[in-house]
C-alpha cells in the first residue's frame, strides 16, 4: 500500500508551526514527514529539526530532512531528502550511517537511474502535476513518466507536485509508493483531518 508523505511548509499552513503541523499530520496517519524550509537559518533549522523529529518518534512516523544534510545527521532524522543542485547522493552515501535514508528529486528516467546507483533509498518525480507550493517547481511530468520510471527501477517511486484528493488515486494507480503533498494537508483547516482523508483515498 502506497504511504502518505507530507512536507512542512510554514507559508502554506495559515500560521502553524512546522512542529504544530507536524503533530497534526502525524495524528491524521502520516508515515513520512519532511522538513522542509528555504528561508530560515541553520540554528532555527535545527531547532524545529529536533522538534520534529521527537513528535515523529513519538508516532512511529518516518522523519526525513530536506537538503540540510548536515542538520539531519545532527538531530539523527530518519534521512535526507536531496535535490539535484544538493549534496550529490552519492557523497551523502558515503557519510550517512548505516540505515539513513536518502532520496532524491528526479525528472526522468536517467535521473531516477543515476540516483538508484549512487545509492539512493527512493526517488521522487518533482513534479508530476503542475504546483504552485514551490515556486521554483518545474511544469508537471505527468503520471507516464512516473510510471516509466517505476519500470526503470528497483527502488521505491514516490511522487510529488500538484497533488491532492481528486488526483492521488491516479498517481497510486501509476505506480508510485509514496504520495507526497504539502498544500493539500498543510493549508487545509483541519490538517489531521486532511491527512486522514487522504490515507483512506490512497488506501
């Protein structure tokens, strides 16, 4: 069964804190939380980091950090999320502990290839819809790319972009093991409630 992967967003989510949504998400049933932030420092970074990671241990839930590959190692997250601009996945590999996660952003299939050697957890195609939650987000890539490259791999394919309750059937259907938002859980009103919703969509 595909798994519900939310990422924190504070500009998204009507004020709350990236450790109050990520309460909120982990009691709706989210398996995987993202911290994700481009605008604040590292001392904060890691602070929320740390915050973050003590609701998800208390929930069972997997807590990833995204490019701050240093603060995930820091506050022990459950792994690291790279970009392709990031630390490359390899070099990650290379200082991770044994069972640190990494994934990967990807836009096709060599990506998603290259990733997978370089030692890889799981790749994410970024985006599959168009989105406007990031706004250096390319167009979508649509769900054919994210099942070729679910053919072209042996690692997990999560997918990302543009995703919410009308569409995550299709995008499970496609072939993806993760369905990863951020506004259509972050910027609802009740985010539990909002991820809970989803969880039974995508079950």
């Amino acid at each position: 069964m595909a798994l519900l992967y939310v990422v924190t967003d504070e500009g998204l989510s009507n004020g709350l804190s990236h450790t109050q949504i990520t309460e909120l998400c982990c009691k709706g049933g989210t398996e995987i939380i993202q911290l994700r932030d481009k605008d604040i420092d590292d001392p904060a970074f890691l602070r929320y980091a740390k915050e973050c990671k003590r609701v998800c241990d208390r929930y069972g839930a997997t807590f990833i950090v995204n490019d701050r590959f240093d603060i995930a190692l820091e506050c022990e997250a459950d792994g690291a999320h790279l970009g392709q601009s990031d630390l490359s996945i390899s070099e990650a590999r290379s200082r991770a502990p044994e069972g640190f996660i990494l994934g990967c952003s990807v836009g096709n299939v060599e990506e998603a290839r290259k990733a997978e050697s370089d030692g890889a957890d799981y790749v994410a195609l970024s985006p599959v819809f168009d989105t406007k939650s990031k706004s250096d987000a390319d167009p979508g890539h649509g769900l054919d790319m994210l099942t070729r490259i679910k053919e072209s791999v042996n690692i997990p394919v999560y997918a990302i972009g543009g995703i919410n309750k009308d569409n995550a059937r299709s995008v499970v259907d496609a072939g993806a093991d993760a369905v990863c938002v951020i506004s259509a859980v972050v910027s609802q009103d009740d985010p539990a409630d909002a991820a809970r919703s989803l969880r039974d969509i995508i079950a």
